[in-house]
C-alpha cells in the first residue's frame, strides 16, 4: 500500500501543475481580452458608427489594422467596443445572478423543509424553460435594449448558482465541524464565515466563469439571429451576421469576430476547469 502511494504522488503532483498552467493560460487569454477591451476604444480614437464609403472592404493594413467593413468603418474599432460590450454585459449578468442564487440555495440548505421545497419548485420552474428561450422572450419585450438581454441573461444563470450551493452546504452543513460549532454556541455568521463561505469559494469561481462563458455566447447567439442589439451597436454576433455575406472577398473580416469570441470562451473554460480538477 505505501508503495501505491508512492507511485501516485508525482502523477498527482504532475496533474496539479498541469491545473495551474492551464488556469494560467486561461487567465492571461482573458486578461489580453480584457485589457483590449478597457483600453482598446480609447488607444484606437476611432468612431466605431464613423462610415467612409470610399474606404470599402479595405483589407488589413497601416491605417487599419483589421481592415474595414462594407460602410468603410474600422473592424478594429468595432471590434474593440464590440469586446467591452460583451464582456461588461456577461460579467454583470453573471455576478448578479450568482447574489440571489447563492444566497437562496445557502438559505434552502439551512432551513430546509417547505422553504426549500419551494425553492427547489421555484428552480425546476425556472429551468424548464430553455435559458436562450427566456432570453429571447425579454429581447422580444424591448428589441435591442440592453437591460432586457441583462435581464433576461441574469434570471437564466441563477438557478445553476442555487442547485450548486445548495447541494454543496448541505454537506457542509451536515458535517461535524458545522456540528461542533453550533455546540460550542457560535452563531450563524461564524459559521457562514468560518465553514460555509470557504467550502463555496472554489466552486463559485467555476460557475462564474461557466456562466460569464455562457452568457457571451447567448449574446453572440442573439445578435448574430437578428434578434439581440441593433445595428449600429458593436457587438460579436451582429458583427458576424454583418460579415458573412463578405466571406469569399473579405474573409479576414468575419475571422476578428469569430477569433475573439473563441479566446474569451477559451479562457474562460479554462480558468473554470481549474476548479473541477481540483
């Protein structure tokens, strides 16, 4: 048996440093992202609604780096508001619906009996609608408004937050630790802060990413349908239902989109797989 031991210590040392480099790779994709993002419109100093119609289809060059679209706007300046766009909208839905869905499932976990049976009904209700479904049903109410696609994305992204956190305090709180505490007189806020809390935090990282990575894909999904934001809004998949007719004489237009929302997803799923191996 210590020989068994001994033979799975480097294959769990190996799959520990393959975790970080992967985490680190995933972090810096999204931090390239995310500084292209914050920094990029305001280093580009170019109108992403700007049109110069002698500047059609221009392919990449000096004056513009990803070439210009069918209007003469610079690819690179849409691109650009097109990121910062995606991102601050995913990350806003995702954080918001991580506050109802774990402070619901911590406090089903808890309580128990009718509170968490109706809380799990409320869940199962919200989940047999398709995610993408509800979120086109708030897009429909207010066509290419931003806070319907923030809402509509925010009430699809909860009830993962809550089914997670409430399976993992249940065995948290039903662990002996919890057990002792409540014995030896500590009240709810040092369990929540000692046990509960530092359980959550991993598995919240994960599904932060998962859910920010989901919530920029149903908006490129919206916008490349038509039915998301409007033109003349930047954004990834109205900026792909934009360039697909150009694909056999431009084709490096319809890439920058693509090329990106690959990295982001990318990057994200790796930084979440961190959290699963471990």
């Amino acid at each position: 048996m210590n020989g068994n031991l001994i033979d799975m210590a480097p294959l769990t040392g190996h799959g520990s440093r393959r975790t970080a480099t992967r985490r680190r790779v995933g972090l810096g994709i999204l931090a390239l992202v995310a500084s292209f993002s914050l920094f990029g419109p305001e280093l580009i100093g170019i109108d992403p609604a700007r049109q110069t119609l002698a500047d059609t289809l221009l392919p990449p060059g000096a004056a513009h780096w990803l070439g210009t679209d069918v209007l003469g706007r610079s690819v690179l300046a849409r691109l650009a508001h097109a990121a910062r766009l995606s991102l601050g909208l995913a990350l806003l839905a995702a954080l918001t619906a991580a506050i109802p869905g774990v402070l619901l499932g911590v406090a089903a976990s808890w309580r128990g009996g009718r509170i968490e049976r109706a809380l799990v009904m409320l869940a199962d209700a919200v989940l047999s609608v398709p995610g993408l479904l509800l979120v086109l049903l708030f897009a429909a109410l207010a066509p290419g408004r931003h806070w319907a696609l923030y809402i509509g994305l925010s009430l699809s992204l909860w009830v993962e937050y809550f089914r997670v956190c409430r399976a993992a305090s249940r065995q948290v709180l039903a662990g002996d630790a919890v057990q002792a505490s409540r014995l030896l007189g500590f009240g709810t806020g040092y369990v929540l802060r000692r046990h509960l809390l530092p359980a959550l935090a991993p598995v919240l990282g994960t599904l932060l990413a998962f859910s920010a990575a989901q919530a920029v894909l149903a908006l490129a999904a919206l916008g490349f349908i038509g039915v998301g934001l409007q033109p003349p809004t930047p954004e990834l998949g109205l900026m792909m239902t934009e360039f697909l007719p150009h694909y056999e004489e431009a084709p490096w237009l319809i890439a920058a989109p693509v090329a990106l929302l690959m990295a982001v997803v990318l990057g994200m799923m790796l930084v979440a797989g961190d959290g699963e191996t471990t």
